[in-house]
C-alpha cells in the first residue's frame, strides 16, 4: 500500500452489531461480507470470535469464502480471545488479529482494575499471542480520547517493538472535535518511535455526530486507516459512515489526495442489503444513501440541476449506486432464473429445499407485485432469518372502517400446532399484535415499529421493524410483505422467535 491509499476497515459486522437488536445470523453475517468484498473493502472485521460458538463459526464462515478482503477478529488482550480470534480467521487468505486494551485512566481504574503498568504489559503480551497466528496484527488503545498523552506514546511504543502493524487510535466515546482530534494523531505520529513502520488507524464514534468530521481530520493528520460501518451503524450515536468517509475523500481529492479501492456504485446496493438484515432504517436526508440524498425538491434547485447539473450537484447520484436498481425477474420467471438470480446478488442458499422454499415465497411475491427488484429479493430472503421457526404466521384477518374499532383475527402455529386468537385494537396493526400476545404471552416491550418501502410504487413491498425488550435483551424483527399489516405481523412474529432462540454472547467492551 502507498501513502496515497487509504485503507478502509469496516466494523459493520463487529461494532455495528453491537447496536441493539441489530444481532446477525452466520447466513446474513455472510450475506453482508460478500457485499462488502464487492464493495472494495480492504479490511472485513467479521466479529468478536470469543463472544459466542455462533459468532466464532460466522467469523470462520467468512474467513472460508472471502479472498479480496482481510478477514479480521477482534479480541480483548486476554489469551483465550486471542486463540479463539486466530482459530476463527485461519481459514482466511489474509488474516488479521485486532487486540484491544483500554488506557485511559477512568476505564483501567474502573473497568479493568488494572494499574498502567499492568496495562502496558498484558498490551505487549497480547500483541505477541496474536503474532502466533497471523503478522498482521492491529492493536487498538480503547478510550484513546480521554487516555494521558505520555502512557499512550509508551503504549504505543511497546506495542510496535512487540510486533503490530497497525495501530488504531479511538475515539471510543465520542468525545473529540476534529481538530483535536487531528492534533493528537499528529503529535502521536510525532512522538511514537518507528511511527513510520505501521499504519496509523481513526476509530470514531457519533456521540456529538462529529465521528466522520473527527475521520477525516486524522485523515489529514496521516492516518491511513479509517474504521467505519455501513449506514454509521453502531452502539449509541453509530460509528463513523464509510459512505460518508469514502465520498468526502473522493469528491475532495484536492483536500484529501487519497484514493481508496471502493468501487462506490456499490454504495447504495449496501446500505440497503445492512438496513434490510438488521432493521435499522435509512434516514430520508442522510447523506450519500438516505432517499432525499439526491433528491431536489425547490423548484429553483429542479431548475438548476436540469439546466446545469453542478449548479446544485457535487456528486453524481449513480456514482454511488442510485437507480442501480435492478428489475430482474417477474411473474413468468423461473426457477432458474431465480437461482441465478440470487448467484448474482451473493445470496448461497443450503440445499434445494432452500431454494424450493424461497421461490415459493417468489412466486407469491410475483403474483402481488408485477416487477421484482433487487432489493425485493434481499427483503425475500431475509425473512426467513431465524433458521427454527418456532411461530410462524398462518393466517392474519383485520377488519377497519372508519368510525369502527379495527379488529384482527390470528392464527400462529407453534411448533406445528395451530393456534387463534383475535383482539380489538387502536389501529389494525396494534389489534394483530394484541391478538399475537394473547397467543404467545411474550410479555416483550415494544421498543419501536417503523414501516418503510423497499422499492418506490404503491405496489411495493413495505418492510417493517420492530424492536422488542425482554429481561435486558433487545432484538430487532423484520418483515415484508405488499400489505403492511401482514408485514408487522410478520415482523413481530420474527422479533418474538429471535427472543426465543435465547443466543447468549459476550459484550467485547463491558
Ligand atoms: O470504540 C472502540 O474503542 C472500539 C474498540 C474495540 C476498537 O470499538
Ligand atoms: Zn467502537
């Protein structure tokens, strides 16, 4: 790589995650990282191999079939997550660990209870387990924001001494403005002996919504290495955008003269497939992938733009992928069409019942809504994502008429059997919950519900969300469907099977 090149690390499958209910399946998971090769990115962090069994087996998934990217793992510098890091990504072409270790004083007194001295050890120690397994090895000081400037230098020293390559400075709170947050990359690429032998990485969160803003001034510092998620995903106020991160740089080279291998017609086909799998819609005026991005609305913009496109346009809408969208298949397509199809989009499914079981799911799709889109196919398929349905929508009736209290009549099947109920509600939607909690008993809280459309028309699939608590977890249900109630059942229904599944897994950074 050269200074020229910035090199782009995506998180979505690991701090993304993180965001509540945002928790993927191994098959979506996947899903996600053949895009994000597709995409260009030149580091895939897939996970936190010691969280689970399940996250171990999606990382090693990953590492199986992804050859562009660098498969990562992250692991706090402790060795059991170490060695389970470097068995998750072995099977991978190009591997990295990412050790991490908190240094500033309120986390290494309060979180760790650890002195500095301790720290600074058990930091070398882990970068030198890491190297057992692969030499790329990225170290990161957690809480780097609030850390002494003196401890991290030696940190930092030590570490590079110990073997890592790439050394990762986070703004794990959110705390910086950006240019402090440029000085203090600048002073440790300064100050840090050998500075000039690894790669220097931005790690920012949106808590003051500054994390690009915070990116790009390290960036200009001599980072070059961005940490970033697709659609900002992530805990709290989200992570630094990679849209926004890798537009900025483009679209500024004068600024930046920096070149990344994002291919960015991918752009938009990405954010997409993230906001579809794990339930966190787009903002309409986000920029970059937000529906209004592009949009003029003004009359006097609608005229600049028709009259001359720069007059109001910095960047071309199909440069990062809008109006990609492809109609590819309708009602009289095939079953080979369709499973070519999905090879296309990346989607692999197991077996031949899969694939018998999604084209029916087509074919009744096709039957309401002549074309088919891409991204109706993504919705399709991310139905269906917890493997072992234990409820599953059979039938759904809702009656609403004006001056009528709407009513819905359910039927649930549970582990095959069929059971029905039927409740008065505030709306139609609120009457089919009511009537699936008078058959499930759940007792889950209602954290959100959201409706959007997967493609524009009044015929499109509405995909919904909703968030479900329960004793401290929190998970997100998806839906889609052409009638929006049946898609909030569905949704509801598949929020209420996530918190059946039950998945304990550990918090990397709690
Ligand atoms: O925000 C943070 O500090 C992190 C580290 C694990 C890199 O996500
Ligand atoms: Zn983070």
């Amino acid at each position: 790589m050269t200074q020229n090149h910035l090199i782009i690390f995506d998180t979505t499958l690991r701090d993304g995650e993180q965001s509540p209910g945002a928790a993927m399946t191994k098959d979506e998971k996947l899903r996600i990282a053949r895009q994000l090769e597709k995409l260009g990115v030149n580091v895939i962090e897939a996970g936190f191999a010691a969280a689970s069994p399940g996250d171990f087996d999606a990382i090693r998934a990953i590492a199986e079939v992804i050859t562009e990217s660098t498969v990562c793992s992250l692991a706090r510098a402790n060795e059991n997550d170490i060695r389970r890091a470097g068995e998750a990504i072995s099977p991978a072409r190009k591997r990295r660990i990412h050790t991490f270790i908190a240094t500033s004083p309120i986390h290494m007194q309060n979180k760790l209870r650890m002195t500095p001295e301790q720290v600074l050890e058990r930091a070398v120690q882990a970068v030198k387990w890491a190297l057992e397994y692969t030499d790329d090895v990225e170290f990161s000081a957690e809480d780097a924001v609030r850390s002494d400037m003196d401890f991290l230098v030696q940190v930092f020293d030590a570490v590079i001494e110990a073997g890592a390559t790439t050394i990762n400075v986070p703004d794990t709170v959110g705390y910086s403005v950006p240019q402090q947050w440029g000085e203090r990359m600048a002073q440790l690429i300064a100050r840090v002996k050998n500075s000039d032998k690894v790669i220097w990485s931005t790690h920012c969160h949106n808590d003051l919504g500054m994390a690009v803003a915070n990116s790009l001034s390290a960036v200009l510092a001599g980072a070059r290495q961005v940490e970033c998620t697709i659609n900002g995903l992530g805990e709290r106020a989200g992570n630094a955008s990679l849209e926004e991160i890798v537009m900025a740089v483009r679209t500024r080279r004068d600024v930046f003269q920096l070149d990344t291998t994002i291919d960015a017609t991918q752009i938009v086909t990405t954010s997409k497939l993230v906001s579809t799998i794990t339930g966190y819609p787009v903002q309409p005026n986000k920029a970059i992938v937000g529906a209004n991005a592009f949009a003029h609305e003004s009359g006097i913009h609608q005229d600049g733009v028709l009259k001359h496109r720069e007059t109001y346009e910095i960047m071309r809408a199909e440069d990062v992928g809008w109006g990609a969208n492809k109609l590819t298949l309708g009602k009289l397509s095939g079953r080979n069409a369709f499973r070519t199809r999905l090879a296309e989009l990346g989607i692999a499914l197991d077996g031949e019942d899969a694939l018998n079981a999604a084209f029916a799911r087509f074919k009744e799709l096709a039957d309401k809504k002549s074309e088919i889109f891409d991204e109706d196919i993504q919705a399709l398929l991310s139905e269906n994502v917890v493997n072992e349905e234990h409820f599953k929508l059979a039938y759904l009736q809702v009656a609403s008429q004006t001056g009528e209290t709407p009513h819905a009549v359910v039927t649930v099947t549970e582990n095959g059997k069929e059971l029905r109920a039927e409740a008065d509600g505030g709306g139609p939607v609120d009457a089919a919950f009511k009537a699936i909690e008078k058959i499930v008993g759940s007792g889950a809280e209602l954290l959100l519900y959201s409706v959007n459309n997967i493609t524009s028309g009044t015929d499109a699939q509405g995909e919904v969300t909703v968030r479900l608590s329960r004793g401290g977890r929190i998970v997100n249900g998806q839906g889609a469907d052409t009638d929006i109630v049946i898609a909030s059942a569905k949704a509801y229904l598949n929020g209420l099977n996530k918190l059946h599944a039950n998945t304990e897994r550990a918090h990397p950074q709690v």
